[in-house]
C-alpha cells in the first residue's frame, strides 16, 4: 500500500486524506499539497508544523521532494477539523528571489560556465548545483540583469547552452540535457495503464523559425554575419508558410544561435505532440516514477508502442487512492542535437508512433 510522510522537525506526519506532489522538466520546483485527518490534531498540538520549516516528502519510502513548507491552511466544522500544507522543493528560493552579487552589486559573470555561474547566484539558498552532462564551455560575456531573479538569470543562461534546468528531489539543482536515465518499469496497456490520453495540435507550430541577434563575430565572419547573425531551422511537419522571427535574448556565438533556434522548435513541437497516462501507485517495483526518464509505453489504442520521455508526474491521493499522472513526449522534442544525429535517434519508437508524435 502507497505511504506518504512529511519529515519536518525531527518528526514524520503521515495518515493524509488528500495528497498533490507534482514535478517535470519545464516545472522550476516541485511542489507539494498535504492534506492532515482528524486523529493528528493532537500530535499537530504537541508537535506544530510551522511555516518556513525545512521538511522532506517522502512517497513510499523515497524522498521526492525536499524543500520548505510555505503556506498553512486549517478548517473545522461541526463533523470535522482539516489542515492543508503546502511547499516547494528548495528550488523555490532562487525563483523568487532577486539575483545579487557582494552585497547588492550585480557585477559581471563573464568567462564562466553555465555550472560556475550557478554554483555563484544558488550558494545563499544552501543548493547545490550539479551538471549532469559537461556543459564546460564559458560565457564570453554573462551579467545579471537589473531586477532578475536567480532562475531567470540561470533559465536565460540554459537556453544558450542548451540545457534543462530542474531540481533533483533532494534540495538541489540539475543542470542536465532530456532522458538520460532510463526506466527499467513499462507502461502497458491492460496491465497497469488505467486510462490515456493522445494530444496532437499545430496551432502554435511554425513552419519556418529565423532567431536574429548581434554577435561578436570573428576574424573570418563577415561584416554582415557580424552585425546581423541568424540561423534559420524548419518544421517539415508544417506545410504552408508559417514563419517566426525572434530575437536572441544575449550577445549570440553561431552555434549557440543554431542550438537557440532548434530548442525553441523542439519546443514547440514538444508542446504540440503528447500522450497523458495514469497509473495506479506512485511507484512500481520500488522506483517512484521520475521525470526526464525514458520509459517503455505500449498503448495499442492510441498507436503507441515505444520509449518515450517522461515530461512531468503529478502524483495524488484522495478517495480513489493512489494515482500517478504521467506525461509523456519524445526526447527528441526536449533535446538539442546535430540535424544529422537527431534524424537517427527515433530507434527506440515504432515507425507509426514516430509519425503520429512528430
């Protein structure tokens, strides 16, 4: 049976009539709703849960989020008395807090690395930044905006370099690229699929995106390519002309450009193509199910059969028990490759599941 505990204080809360803990690779934080029952009131007199407490969620044993409780609701009536917890992971400080370097001073980053840079602007917040996959290369020039907070600084320096930002469950932050753990469980219709949903739209897909900005060139660029860079990527799956111009949001290398553009397709395209499944528990086999991991889906209705990504989890308890809602992409959609590589990286899926997700 699917167990949840809060570890605040020294002390484990569990018993929850209602539970919400939801994560994903386009999520900054993860963040949590508990729900106390009645015959806690008492432990809750001796023991309080107080409001800016470090505390744990653990699901079936394994800890998902760790973080800070943020917000106390408590109700009663003539049948009962509720109290409502809620929080996020520890990511949750450098979202909302304004970027500061020496005191108030918002000095340059420049000749660092997307790691470096976070490892500066997370010290203060007690997190820890990692990086998964070797991003070593520096900025040539990095700054804090005025009135930027800590994840829009980090956010805005990932996109250039291509790479997911996401806390890791335990207080900290990953700096990593999609789908590089996979799985070992399945998702199988008949078996442990309790209902699915395929979502396919073209309404916010392009097909054609163009990202301008002005570069600091080189001794063989040109003065045009100089003064206007751009890289230019289509959507083949879009067949009229749909174009997009955008900006670059900084001072843009040419790869970084290339890299810049295909994200924002893939991105798109992400958004356009996936499939929504529910499972019941929050674990299988002793794993909790995680997002950016691959896993093996057979859904023969929807026409899927293959490895997919696993985008976000949101995991719930109330009268129905124990669900988990998992969504679900390509990792091509949240990566960002070579052309030549990423046209043969579809291994993993069916040549009709292929079709139906591009």
């Amino acid at each position: 049976m699917s167990e949840a505990q809060l570890k605040l204080g020294g002390y484990i809360y569990s018993g929850w009539t209602g539970l919400k803990v939801q994560r994903g690779i386009e999520q900054a934080s993860g963040a949590f709703a508990l729900k106390l029952t009645d015959r806690w009131q008492q432990k809750l007199q001796n023991n309080p849960i107080e409001l800016g407490k470090e505390c744990s969620v653990l699901l079936d044993d394994l800890p998902v989020i760790t973080g800070y409780v943020e917000r106390i609701e408590e109700n009663f009536d003539a049948h009962s008395h509720a109290v409502k917890v809620t929080g996020r992971d520890r990511v949750g400080d450098i979202i909302d807090c304004t970027a500061l370097l020496n005191g108030d001073k918002t000095s340059s980053l420049k000749n660092k690395s997307l790691l470096q840079i976070a490892e500066i602007l997370c010290k203060p917040y007690s997190i820890i930044a990692v990086d998964k996959v070797g991003i070593n290369s520096p900025f040539n020039q990095w700054a804090i905006q005025p009135y930027e907070t800590v994840w829009e600084n980090l956010a805005r320096a990932a996109k250039q370099k291509a790479a997911l930002l996401m806390s890791d469950g335990l207080g900290g932050l990953l700096i990593t690229r999609a789908g590089h753990t996979v799985n070992p469980n399945f998702i199988v219709e008949g078996e442990n699929v309790l209902s699915a949903e395929l979502l396919r739209s073209d309404s916010q897909r392009h097909n054609r995106y163009i990202i301008r900005g002005q570069g600091p060139g080189s001794d063989n660029a040109s003065i045009e390519s100089f003064l206007h860079p751009e890289a230019t990527i289509d959507d083949s799956v879009i067949s009229r002309e749909r174009p997009m111009v955008f900006q670059c949001e900084d001072i843009a290398e040419t790869i970084s450009m290339r890299d810049r553009v295909r994200w924002v397709r893939n991105i798109r395209r992400a958004k356009s193509r996936h499939v929504t499944v529910t499972v019941q528990g929050w674990s299988a086999n002793s794993k909790v199910w995680e997002p950016n991991e691959l896993v093996s889906v057979s859904i023969p209705t929807l026409g899927i059969e293959g490895q997919l990504l696993i985008v976000s989890v949101i995991q719930t308890l109330d009268q129905g028990g124990s669900l988990t809602e998992l969504l679900l992409s390509r990792k091509e959609n949240y990566e960002l490759l070579p052309e030549d590589v990423e046209q043969n990286s579809n291994t993993g899926i069916s040549k009709e599941t292929l079709k139906l997700l591009r």
